[in-house]
C-alpha cells in the first residue's frame, strides 16, 4: 500500500500543468488578452506547460500578473488534476490624460496605461497634468463618473496652471469654470441648474463661459 500510494504521488506531481484560458471577472471590455496573461505566466524562464504541477509556485505567479498595470487583483489556482485556472479584475478607467503622456486614470486614482486592444470611452484631461499628483483630477473625475448627469455630458476636464479646473460639455463650446473642488456637490448642482433653464429655454449656445467658482451663484459671459 505504501509503495501504490509513493509511486501514485509521485506521478500525480510530475503530471504537466495544464493552462486554462484566464476568466475575466466584472466588465467585459478586455484591456488586456489571454495572450498578454500567458506571457505574464512563466516561471524558471520556461512555459508552465513544460513544467510539472509540483514545482509551481502560485503566489510568484500571482505577484507576475498584478505587477501589470492593468490588472488591478490576479488570483492563480491548480486543481489537482494539473489544471491552473486564472481569475483576473482589470483596472477600470474613468479618464483618459493627453498631455505630454497619454494614459488612463483608473477609479482609485492610479495610473493606467493606454492599451491597443480596447479604447474606454472617459473624459479627455487636458492642461497642466502632473502623473506624479493626480488627486485633483482624480476627485472630480470621480465626481462625474459616479453622476449620470455629468458621465453624460462632461467630455472634457482640464487641470489649469493653478490647480484649478474647467470643463466642456458634449456637443457645446461652452467653457465652464469650476475654480478649486471646494463644496463641489454644490457647484454641480448649480450647473444643472442652470444646464436645465438654458437648455429648456434654448439659450445655451448664447453663451461662451459659466463661471462657477462662487458657490452661491453662477456667472455666465455672453458671446
């Protein structure tokens, strides 16, 4: 019996991996392919598929995958048959900065490069956008991001030189000058407001800039 159960171990760990395709857990708009997580999964400089099941190390697979910049949490498991099953979240953009660099600013706040397999459809960020200091960007990027209303219009957020912000809507020239991200819910609600009376009344391309850094009123130059 102790002789079957060795030789039975022992074949069952020189068994070769067998490497599942990576299932992609929440939305379904790949940055990433089963390519690029295949070449992340190499271990001992050769292809798991060359390697016996027990000299896998799972935790140094999964290190391999989340030091990606895409991925925002890998988990690698084997069964014990030899099969190696991947499960990976990708990180989810909410803007995309085109300054000197391109790339996504996902939902944490972290830098996401641009990816040649799916192009997320975020605000562009424009102006003075240091990839070092994103917290400015970041929170209103957020903001609109977590607003229906603004995720349907605000097209554009441009950070200016003295931290503050502007953006444009879809389908205007209109500029709108937020100021600092002091009582923002506040300056939002103002915008709709006034977005609702001059949309209502047909009279937003009247103007050329809504100014809404003062919290108790908006300020509108006309063309």
């Amino acid at each position: 019996m102790g002789f079957l159960f060795a030789f039975s171990n022992q074949r069952n760990n020189a068994r070769k991996v067998d490497l599942k395709a990576p299932a992609f857990i929440g939305e379904n708009k790949l940055f990433i392919t089963d390519e690029t997580v295949s070449k992340l999964l190499i271990q001992n400089q050769r292809p798991l598929t060359e390697q016996p099941k027990d000299i896998i190390d799972l935790n140094e697979l999964e290190i391999a995958l989340n030091s990606n910049s895409m991925i925002k949490k890998a988990e690698v498991f084997m069964s014990v048959n030899g099969e190696l099953y991947t499960e990976i979240e990708q990180k989810r953009p909410i803007a995309r900065v085109s300054s000197n660099a391109s790339y996504y600013i996902d939902d944490e706040g972290s830098y996401m490069p641009l990816s040649s397999n799916y192009t997320a459809r975020v605000p562009l960020v424009t102006g003075n956008v240091n990839k070092n200091s994103l917290e400015t960007v970041y929170e209103f990027a957020s903001a609109v991001d977590q607003d229906e209303f603004l995720k349907k219009h605000v097209i554009e957020i441009r950070q200016n030189d003295d931290n503050t912000i502007d953006f444009r809507i879809r389908k205007s020239d209109l500029i709108v000058h937020l100021g600092t991200l002091k009582k923002l819910d506040k300056k939002i609600n103002n915008f709709k407001a006034f977005y609702q009376k001059a949309f209502k009344n047909k009279i937003l391309e009247s103007y050329t800039r809504v100014n809404l850094k003062f919290d108790k009123q908006v300020i509108c130059t006309k063309k």
